[in-house]
C-alpha cells in the first residue's frame, strides 16, 4: 500500500522510526518532510502537501504526526475528501478505519511511543471500512456538506 506522511520537528524522530517500519513491513512510503530536524518548522507545510496526496490517490492512505497531533488533525481535515483522526490507542485507529473510513491517521509524538504509534498505524492500514449503511450514511452527510453546505434533515 502506498502511505503518505508528513509532521514536524515534535514528531521528527518518531516519523523517521515509521518511515523504516512501514518499509520493512512491504509500504510504498512517500516522505512529505520534514526532512531534516528544524525546532521552528510549521507543520501545515508538510501535513498538507500528505494530506492532498492521499486525496489525489484513492488507493493510499495517510499519516500526519506533530506534537499532540490535533493541529496536524485539523490541517488535514481542511483538505476535501480527507478524513482524518487523531487516535492514541489501536481501538481508535480500527475505529477511525471501520465505522469512519478515515483516510488519514494523526498521532502525537510526545503522546505515544514509538512502539504504540507503529501498532497504531498497522491496525489503521490493516483495518478496512465495514461499509455498513448507517455508517455510509454518515460520510455522506458529511460530504455532502464539505461539498454544498447541505445540512442533514432534522430527525
């Protein structure tokens, strides 16, 4: 599978320690930077340029890492068709896969270790969306609105 990542200097080494994990494990990598260690670098540079990536390539999925990974959660949501989570635990990221068909994982570097992020991230690539109507039907609430600001119908 093809994986785009992206961070910053919060999350550098634990970046690097993916890149290697998921290459070992048999990934495309796409590298999006940092790509050397800079304490002042903006995470929006790097995080966006994965998260458009994985938008323009149905197949792949993606994964954005800063310090707490909330920020990195937000910049990636702004860029359309891409569902982002930000998940500290395997529950989160199978869920962000199943009942959400999130495209992109977000994780905190000072939040998890390596050893957590890297089953986190295989559950995320491991686990596929379940398709289920109700949860179908959900996405496309929320596409519709990211689309034309179309509001659900009130029950």
């Amino acid at each position: 599978m093809r994986v785009h990542i992206g961070g910053d200097h919060a999350a550098y080494d634990l970046q690097k320690d993916l890149i290697t994990f998921l290459e070992a494990e048999g990934h495309d990598v796409v590298d999006h930077g940092p790509f050397e260690l800079d304490p002042v670098d903006d995470y929006p540079v790097f995080v966006l340029r994965a998260a458009k990536a994985v938008s323009e390539d149905p197949e792949s999925l993606g994964i954005v890492l800063g310090g707490s990974g909330n920020g990195e959660q937000m910049a990636a949501n702004k860029v359309a068709g891409v569902r982002a989570a930000l998940c500290y635990n395997d529950e989160l990221a199978q869920l962000a896969r199943e009942h959400n068909d999130a495209r992109v994982i977000s994780i905190g570097g000072r939040m998890n270790t390596a050893l957590e992020a890297r089953s986190m991230v295989r559950t995320f690539l491991e686990t596929r969306f379940s398709g289920e109507e109700r949860h179908q039907r959900r996405i496309d609430m929320v596409t519709a609105y990211e689309k034309d600001g179309t509001l659900p119908d009130l029950p």
